[in-house]
C-alpha cells in the first residue's frame, strides 16, 4: 500500500522559500506590455486580484500571514517595500518595477511600508478573501510554526 501523501502545510516554509520572479516585457513605442498567466509566472490558478492605492504617506499595510495563500506582490506604479519574516528571519524587499514580482509563499508574516506617492500595489492570489485564513496575532503565528 502507498504511504498517505505528505501534506504541504507551508509550516516549515522560510525566506528562502519566496522569490523576485521577473515578468515578460513586450516592449513597444505605444508603452510596454506586461502579463501574469497562473501556473506559468505564479505557480498557482489566480483567484482573486486586488490593489493597494491611495496609500497615506507614513501608512504600513500587512502585519499579518496566511496560512494557505499564496500571492505575488507588484508595483504597478511607485515603489513600496514587503517585509518578510518567517519567525526566524527577516528580509525587506523594494519593488519598484511593474515587471518584477514578490511571490509569497504561505507561513510568511509580511508587512508593507515606504509607500511612495500615487503608488499601486497589484496582488494576485491563489485564493479568494477567507479571514480564517489569517494569523493576525505574531506570537500566535510564530506558535503554530512551533517557535
Ligand atoms: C498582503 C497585502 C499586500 C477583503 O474584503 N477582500 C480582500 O480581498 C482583501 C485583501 C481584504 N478585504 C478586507 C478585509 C479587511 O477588512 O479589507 C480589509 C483589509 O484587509 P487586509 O488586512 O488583508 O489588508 P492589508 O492591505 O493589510 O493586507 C493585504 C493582504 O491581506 C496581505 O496578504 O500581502 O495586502
């Protein structure tokens, strides 16, 4: 008989374990072109789309991590930078090109900051809104990494 599959908790997740990934470019005199196809840039089905903008100087967004989602942050416009923390360590990332993404994988914390003027961060996600899909508490986070 087969052993049972190993399920993929994203508990042991890391830094490591979350990437820049660059999008393709079509480069045009009318203005670029870049796209995000599910399961080719994103190793995932889209879900859900949705943008930051109108972000107040001095503002921080995130503060949080998912437990199943996985999503890849971009700056359509402006510059941010992530934060990411996987209770061990923690890595802050500048994005500021609209072909360049920060993929994020589950079990991360991640928080947002540095927002510049007009900014717009694009993210696609491998799940639709579910609130029970958050750790919203850091030390509950870091206890069910078991830290
Ligand atoms: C992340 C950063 C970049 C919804 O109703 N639907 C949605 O799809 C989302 C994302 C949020 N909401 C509601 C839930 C809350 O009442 O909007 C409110 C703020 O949501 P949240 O605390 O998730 O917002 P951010 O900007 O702090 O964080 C979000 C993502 O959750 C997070 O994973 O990486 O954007």
């Amino acid at each position: 008989m087969e052993p049972p599959a190993v399920l993929s908790t994203g508990l042991t997740n890391t830094l490591d374990d979350c990437r820049l990934v660059q999008l393709p470019q079509i480069a045009d005199p009318r203005g670029n072109l870049t796209f995000v196809e599910g399961g080719n840039h994103v190793p995932f089905d889209i879900a859900r789309v949705y943008y930051l903008y109108d972000v107040p100087g001095g503002a921080e967004r995130g503060g949080h991590a998912h437990k199943e989602l996985r999503q890849l942050l971009i700056a359509m416009s402006g510059s941010f930078d992530v934060v990411l923390d996987d209770g061990r360590e923690k890595k802050r990332v500048h994005l500021n090109r609209s072909y360049f993404g920060l993929e994020i994988v589950p079990m991360i914390w991640r928080e947002l900051d540095n927002f510049s003027s007009g900014s717009v961060c694009l993210v696609v996600a491998s799940h639709r809104y579910d609130e029970s899909d958050y750790y919203r508490d850091y030390d509950e986070f870091l206890a069910a990494k078991g830290l």
